[in-house]
C-alpha cells in the first residue's frame, strides 16, 4: 500500500494460502510478462499458461524463469493435460512438468471424459511430486452437473491430494458455476459452500460482476481465478474497496460494527 487509509479489510499475505488470485497468461511476451510484473507482482499467486499455450511458446523456459525470480509459480493449462493423456502419454506429461521444474499442475477433464476414480488416481500420482490443482465442471455449457454431484466429485479430488479444487467457468466465464449470460448459479455456489471449505475453492471469475458477487460473498480474501493479467490490480483495488463496485462495503461493515 502507497498510503495509509483507514478501514480497510486485512489482506492476507505472500505465500498466501488463501485470498489467491490465480492469473491465466494466454501468450503474453518476455517483456510484456516484465512489466506486468514490475507493478503487480505482489498481488499475483499463481500463473496459469492458458489451455495449450505452453506447448506453442516459444523461448517457453525463458519465461517460465521471468515468473520463478520472482517467486510465482506458473503450471500448464488443464487442458494440456488431457492432450497428453487421450494420447496415452501420461508418463510424458510427468516427466514434461519434471523437466520444466513446474511445482504445480492442473489435473481436469473439462474436455474429455475421465471416470473419477481414474482421475482421482491422477491427483494421487500427481501429489507425490507437485501441487496438484484439480478442475471441476465441464466446458461443455449443456452439461449441467447438479450441485450434489459437485460436491461428491469436489470432496473427493481434495480427498485424493488436491490442494485446491477450481470451479470451471473457462475463460469467458460463460459455463460450470455461471449461466450462459455469465450470471453466477448462484444456488450451486451457496450449495457448495455448504460442504466444502472456502478456502479450498479457487473460483474462475474473469468477469468484475463475477468477482464482485464472490467479494461480496465471502469477502476480500476469496480466491479467485483466470483473471487477465490487466486486471490484477483492478481486482486487488477491488478486493479492499478502492473501486466503486466495492467502495462502501467495507464501510458499511464498519459503520455497522459501531452500531
């Protein structure tokens, strides 16, 4: 913070365990990811090199190494991961993230259909060497999954060694826990919560209504994913109501307190 400003909520700190706002790099440059994060490294947790980019970048360790100096680490899209594996290349995809020292990855089946105990297994293997982050929900908008059917496969990837377990919305944050408009299920949500952990759900949000309606939820530190790399800092001045959308949240919070 530049300036000092009273009743602001507590944002918790780096390494953070929650409060994570998780980046998606669709194939930014070398120098665009410099300058990106001369300014807003510190609100920055996670990378996520979007879908299959990783594997058309070029200068691709480079890059990866830009992140690593300072201190964020960066996995390969979920999607990468299905490529390998409807290729029967599994043991390739282990010895890929091995070999690029990635501390992370996400384990999903968004676009192909993987029995859950097999992909549970995944996970399992997965965490044995890495952070495993799991997806939820498909990218497929007319598979509805019911919020029971949620939290059943939620519980279990945590169960199996997910450290987070991530809410699908894709990119344009039209599908999984929002409607096609990218109007939050808001039912689903508060179902989910009912039974699995805040702090366990990395939430895709790339829309600012999206990110306000989570804020508005559960608070400045929810975490919150495939955010643009432009709207990092918009998303953090969000977070502890430096923007209008949040301006007298926490305001009213404390007028009521004193009440």
């Amino acid at each position: 913070m530049n300036f000092h400003l009273k009743n602001l909520p507590e944002r918790t700190q780096k390494p953070r365990q929650h409060g994570l706002t998780m980046v998606m790099d669709k194939g930014m440059g070398h120098d665009d990811v410099k300058n990106f994060l001369s300014v807003a490294a510190p609100y920055v947790d996670i990378v996520k090199l979007g879908f299959g980019t990783a594997c058309v970048t070029n200068n691709l360790r480079e890059k990866i190494d830009i992140y690593t100096a300072h201190d964020i680490p960066v996995y390969f899209g979920g999607t990468l991961f299905e490529a390998f594996l409807v290729r029967g290349q599994f043991d390739d995809y282990l010895s890929v993230i091995k070999d690029y020292g990635l501390k992370y990855v996400e384990v999903s089946d968004g676009s192909i259909t993987i029995p859950h105990a097999e992909k549970c297994g995944y996970i399992e293997k997965l965490a044995q060497h890495v952070t495993v982050l799991s997806e939820v929900g498909s990218k497929d908008a007319a598979h509805i999954i019911p919020p029971y059917k949620w939290i059943e496969l939620m519980r279990a990837e945590l169960e199996a060694g997910s450290a987070y377990v991530i809410a699908e919305a894709r990119e344009a944050g039209n599908v999984g826990i929002y409607r096609g408009s990218g109007e939050v299920r808001e039912g689903l949500v508060q179902e989910i919560l009912t039974q699995i952990p805040s702090e366990k759900i990395i939430w895709e949000a790339p829309q600012k209504a999206q990110q306000v309606y989570f804020m508005e939820l559960l608070g400045a530190n929810v975490n919150l994913g495939n955010i643009a790399p432009v709207e990092v800092l918009p998303l953090e001045a969000m977070r502890v109501g430096l923007r209008g959308d949040t301006f007298f949240l926490y305001l009213d919070k404390e007028k009521g307190a004193a009440q």
